[in-house]
C-alpha cells in the first residue's frame, strides 16, 4: 500500500548562496530519510526565488520527523510546517492557464457613443 504524500513547507529561505541552496536544503533534511522531491519556487517576474520551498519525503513518517525538530541552514533559523495543500506546481501560481487575468473593468479606448 502505497504511503500517504506528506510536503512540508519551509519559510525564511533566504540569503543563502541560490545556486547551492537546494545542496543545502537537501543535505540538512536528508539525515530524516530519503527525499522525493524539493520544491523552490521563483518569482515570475524577477527569476529570483522566493523564501520559501516545499520538501517531499518518500515516507510520511520521515516528514514527521522533520517537523518535530526546529531547523536552521547556515546560522538561519526557519521555519518548517506542514504543506496544507502539499507541493505547490508552476500552474498551481499562475492559475494553470499560462496567462494573467483581464477584464472586468470599463472597455480601454475611451466612450464611445
């Protein structure tokens, strides 16, 4: 039977070098047990990545486990919790349509009688 998905959300993900912050996180979390995936999202517009990311244990309970110890990377206290919703997707930021929104307010172009 396969185990449940457990993501944990890590907040204050910053001023690590962003090229090996990912090494870093995994290397941190890989003494709980073996790692799915790590999630660390960018900023759409600026490619900067954001403070925050998403790790996925390949066992539930090695999720527990990280969530019960308090966490700090390179001197940096975060903060670690469960992913309500699990690990957010590209899709899950942009509303899954690729686009941004429109519409809704008054026709561009001035009144037209």
């Amino acid at each position: 039977m396969p185990q449940e998905k457990i993501s944990i959300l890590l907040r204050g993900l910053r001023g690590f070098d962003r090229k090996h912050e990912e090494e870093v996180i995994r290397e941190h979390f890989s003494k709980y047990g073996a790692i799915r995936d790590i999630y660390l999202p960018k900023d759409y517009f600026t490619g900067e990545m954001k403070k925050f990311g998403f790790i996925e244990f390949v066992d539930s309970k090695d999720a527990e486990d990280a969530l019960r110890d308090r966490h700090s990377l390179e001197g940096r206290e975060i903060q670690v919790q469960m992913a309500e919703h699990g690990r957010k997707r590209p899709e899950d930021f942009t509303g899954g349509r690729g686009g941004g929104g429109g519409g809704g307010g008054p026709p561009r172009g001035g009144r037209r009688s």
